[in-house]
C-alpha cells in the first residue's frame, strides 16, 4: 500500500484533514496492511492534541462494549490507551528534534502492533448461547459481538484470555507529561 492508498482509506487527502472519530476509527480496525512508515508520515502530519483525543475517544467508545466480568482485558485496553497517549502527550511538550523522531517512529509501532492484534488476529473465543456455535476472531470482531448483544442481538459467551496476549511498547514517561495525561 502506498501513501495515497491509505489516505484513500482513512478519507482523507492529507494529514490535516484526519479529525474525525471514523479517521481514528478506520486506522485501528482496517485490516488493509499498512506499514509502520506510512503511519509515522501520517503521524507527522497530525495536529497531536487532536489526535490525543481522538484516540482517547476512541478508546472510550469501545471500552465500553467490553462485556461484563473482563477485568483483565478492560486492563489491557486501558494500558494500551496509557501509553498511545503517553506518547502523544510526550510528543506535544517535547522540542527536541531526535527524542520527537524517536517517539514518533515508537507510536507508530505500537498503533502498527495494535492493529494486528485487535483487527488481524483471531484471538477471542465466542461461542452463541443460542446454536453452540464456537468461532475465533479478532478483537475488533468480538468487541462488535458484544456490542450487538448489548443492544439486544445474539448472546455470546466470550472468552478473551488469549487476547491477554499484547506486549505494550516499551516507552517511559516523565512525571509531567504522566501528570498532564491524568488531567
């Protein structure tokens, strides 16, 4: 996939126009193979306090269509959203050329992590209450699942052990940005 291809995807012609919930929405759950080098351009190119909110909504949003009792996972998610914007916020009060290019390049890794494990990698057990009928699918999948069901759809049970599975990026933050982040 090659730059306009994937701005094609997230409808969008350049990075500044990359502000609305469907962009994020579409960059975590597209299962289209993009690398980490087209993610750091974009990356490069996005207001990053919006960005930072967009991923927090992001991740509320689908926090809560984590069923009931998935303490783990729900943990999971929220260390992820931690340190995606960790990093945003790390990049926003950082002026230092070589420490911005490197965290750059480590969000991108760790969004490019993400999307394989929660769009490409069958790693949540579901199984219908109603036929029996067991499948393996992706987070992003599942998390769907458990959102119909939650509107009054299918009933499931679902087992998210397997996804437990997610190495977060190794990135460390100071006090100030950790500060700013829980305001």
């Amino acid at each position: 996939m090659n730059r306009e291809e994937f701005y094609d995807l997230l409808d969008i012609d350049t990075g500044g126009d990359f502000q609305y919930f469907e962009n994020v929405a579409e960059l975590f759950e597209s299962s289209e193979e993009v690398s980490d080098d087209l993610i750091y351009e974009l990356l490069s190119e996005l207001d990053l306090e919006q960005f930072g909110e967009l991923v927090e909504n992001y991740f509320d949003h689908i926090e809560d269509w984590i069923p009931d009792g998935e303490v783990e996972f729900f943990t999971l998610m929220t260390n992820i959203e931690r340190v995606m914007l960790g990093m945003i916020q790390s990049l926003i009060n950082n002026d230092e050329d070589d420490e911005t290019d490197e965290t750059l390049l480590q969000l991108a890794d760790e969004i490019g992590r993400f999307r394989q494990w929660y769009s490409d990698t069958d790693n949540v057990e579901c199984i219908s209450d109603a036929t029996g009928e067991k499948n393996v699918l992706p987070v992003r999948d599942a998390l769907a699942l458990s959102k119909e069901e939650k509107l009054g759809g299918s009933e499931y049970t679902f087992d998210f052990s397997d996804a437990l599975n997610y190495e977060l990026g190794d990135f460390v933050m100071s006090f100030a940005d950790l500060a700013e982040l829980e305001q």
